[in-house]
C-alpha cells in the first residue's frame, strides 16, 4: 500500500498531462499500481466509515449510561465495559465515546460594563521559573484594570502575602490618581477566610484596609472566572506582551520595565468600545480622591541583636549599631524596608532582601568605634556583603577605607570557622 503523499503525487502527475507508462517509470512502481490509485476515491491511512467497530455492540448501553452520566469519565466507561468482555485498547474506546457523549452546551453570558468609576478588577498571575541576572525565582504578578476605561496596573512580588497585596493596591491606586468603589476578587485567602450562608467572610487586615480608601470588596462566586473577565484577559496579554522575551537585572529593573510598558504600549490602546485612547478614558473615571495619608503596611516584630551586632529576620541578617547589642527592639517591615526602633527613635534602616536566604545586609558606619573586631572585619574586606542604603551605591571599598580609617584595618586571614567561634563565645 503506498502512502498518502506518494498517491497525490501519482495523481499530480497525471493531472499534469503523464501518461500511466510515464508516470510508472517516473516512480519506478508498476502500472497496475498507477492504474489502482487513480481510480481509488480514498487515501491510505483514513478508515472506511462502513466499517464497524468492535464498540458497536456496546453502543447501546454506552448512550444510556452517558444519558443518565453526562460526566462519566472514559477511564470509569473502559473499567465497565472489561467486566462485559471488551478486549480493545483504551485509545479507541475514548475516540468512539467522543462520537456519542452528549455536546456540552456552552454557557452564554451577558456582558457587563460599569460606569466610570464604579469598577476595578484585580488578580494574581504566576510566572514560574523567572531569570533576573544570575539568579531563578518564582514570582507573583499583580493585576489589575479599571473596568471602564481599561487601565491597566501590574506589579510583580515575591509572594501573594497579605502585606505584597496591600502594596500592590496602594501603588495601583497612586498611579491611576485615584480609587474606584468597589474591587472585583476571587476568593484568594488574604482577601476571604471563609464563607457564612453562603456570604463571603473577608479577611479582618483587609477589611480595613478597604475601608481606608473606601472602596468595596466585590467577590467572585467560587469557580466563578468569567465574573472577573476583564482582569482574566490582561493575564495572557501580560504574558505575551510585556514579559515573554525581555531579560531583567532584577526585581526593581522588572518592575520598572513593566511601569514602562503601561505608560507607552499598553495604556496606549484604543478602546474600540468608547472610541478613545485608554489613557485618556482614564479622565472620564473621575475616580475617589487619595487619602492624605498612605495606609501603614509595617509588620511589627521584636527581634534582639546579637553580639556581632546583627538581627536575623526570616533568613536574612541586618546589622544596627554595635552599642544596641543585646537591646530588644521593634522592627518594622513595609514590604520593601526594614526599619528597627528602640523606645521610639530609628536606629537602623535597610533594603530588604526580597529573593535571597542568608544574605547580610551591614552598614559599615554601625560598627565604627569597635576596640575589637569581629569577624565580619575580614568579611568587609573581602567585599563579601551588602552595603546598607545608608551607603552611596558608589562609594567603593576605597572610599570607605578612607572614611573608617581605625575600623577597616588589615587582619590576619583565618578559617571562617574560627570567627564563628569566637563570635559565638
């Protein structure tokens, strides 16, 4: 039996104005051959539909059973029919199912537009597996978009926790100038705990959160996607737009890619709807006026330094000055700083690290005036740290040689260990 291809050739060339003879010696296959696939009306490969399937004789109860279970999966159908003596494969038991399970009638849906300002709806995406400069993470995209003009907000975090949620609001809210009445959600948990005859029960830190910028948390029936469409949409095209093939640095270079995206690509989009750019349906929003104020999103805890004058918060490490070692004190964590007070007065602020574990954040200056140095001395000099933000980015090593003069002195080099030791007594 010859293939598919090699029978529309044979019948290309004859349409071409071949001969039987020509074509045969053109091919090198016999004429009879020739002759047989010029007359023949089907192609090799493609079954004949008169012929009946071993599944024939099950067709019967299999339309009954589906009529009465729709949902009957055809693992459950092909477990059954084994008891009644079928011997086929599975692959063709499914192929056969499709042609008799009853068409599922797609769900129609009234679409629904909001007046200006009424409406925004928000959603989390996930983008596994993010390269930024050396390092791999799995990152949280904020989304969300004004349901009238289309305005669009992304953000990307390291979490969905209930601080980055806050956040993301606030910035969003900043950069539309404005806040609308009521936010569209899923039931994600920083959002609902739980529902209460059939009532979403929201989450009390968000609750107020809401009612600071005096907007209404809208929720989603469950496995209810459709009723948040608009914010559904933006996550492919943030996916395909924005993200596919760009590099980043890190999170704050993504980030600031993103900002620039929406102000010249995606919030420069004609909505064919209004007829109008959807920057400048933004002006038809006239959404709530900002607070005075921004909502406090500080997590309070208490932590005590150490005596290498550093405080560890969730793996991470952060030096304050060396005359609070032993002291108590209150660090406060907005998402993006640390912050750690004593009685009311900063003593110490950093840049928190967001995608790394174990990494030591120091400011050099909080351990000037030390008679003896710990091992975090031959650390600095091997520049194996990070600058707090109290330092210029540009200040070098040399610089601060020069600044610190008594405290980066040369020492001897040693084993880590041995530092370990003396520093934990």
């Amino acid at each position: 039996m010859k293939t598919k291809d090699e029978q529309v050739t044979i019948k290309q060339l004859y349409h071409q104005g071949y001969n039987i003879t020509q074509i045969a010696r053109t091919l090198r296959i016999n004429r009879k051959t020739v002759r047989k696939y010029l007359t023949c009306d089907t192609y090799p490969g493609y079954r004949n539909e008169n012929r009946k399937s071993q599944l024939e004789v099950y067709r019967q109860y299999l339309e009954s059973r589906l009529k009465e279970l729709p949902l009957l999966s055809s693992i459950r159908i092909y477990e059954e029919l084994k008891e009644r003596g079928y011997k086929g494969g599975y692959r063709m038991l499914c192929k056969f199912v499709r042609t008799i399970r009853p068409v599922k009638q797609p769900k129609a849906y009234i679409r629904v537009e909001t007046p200006p300002g009424k409406q925004a709806q928000a959603d989390w995406a996930e983008f596994p597996q993010v390269k930024l400069g050396e390092q791999v993470i799995d990152l949280h995209c904020f989304i969300i978009t004004l349901s009238y003009s289309r305005n669009l907000y992304i953000e990307f975090c390291a979490d969905e926790k209930e601080q980055a949620l806050q956040n993301c609001h606030i910035q969003a809210f900043e950069y539309f100038e404005g806040v609308p009445l009521e936010v569209r959600y899923d039931n994600i948990s920083t959002v609902v705990t739980g529902r209460e005859n059939r009532r979403p029960v929201l989450h009390k830190g968000f609750r107020d959160f809401a009612a600071f910028y005096n907007f209404k948390p809208n929720i989603c029936r469950p496995y209810h996607k459709e009723g948040k469409g608009k914010a559904e949409r933006k996550i492919r095209y943030v996916r395909e737009n924005f993200f596919y093939g760009r590099t980043f640095i890190n999170l704050d270079d993504l980030n600031n890619q993103a900002r620039d995206w929406l102000n010249k690509t995606a919030n420069q989009r004609f909505n064919q709807l209004y007829g109008a750019r959807i920057c400048e349906l933004l002006k038809e929003e006239h959404l709530q006026s900002l607070p005075h104020l921004r909502y406090d999103t500080r997590i309070p805890h208490l932590h005590k330094v150490n005596k290498d004058c550093l405080l560890s918060y969730l793996g991470n490490f952060y030096s304050v000055p060396y005359i609070y070692v032993g002291s108590t004190v209150d660090l406060q964590d907005d998402g993006k700083n640390i912050y750690c007070y004593l009685d009311g007065k900063l003593i110490a602020q950093h840049f928190k690290c967001l995608l790394k574990k174990g990494q030591m954040v120091i400011n050099p200056a909080h351990y000037e005036g030390l008679k003896q140095h710990s091992r975090y001395v031959e650390l600095l000099t091997a520049n194996e740290f990070t600058l707090a933000s109290q330092v210029p980015p540009a200040e070098g090593f040399d610089c601060l040689l020069a600044k610190y003069p008594g405290y980066f002195e040369e020492v001897e080099r040693r084993e880590l260990e041995l530092y370990e030791k003396i520093s934990h007594g």
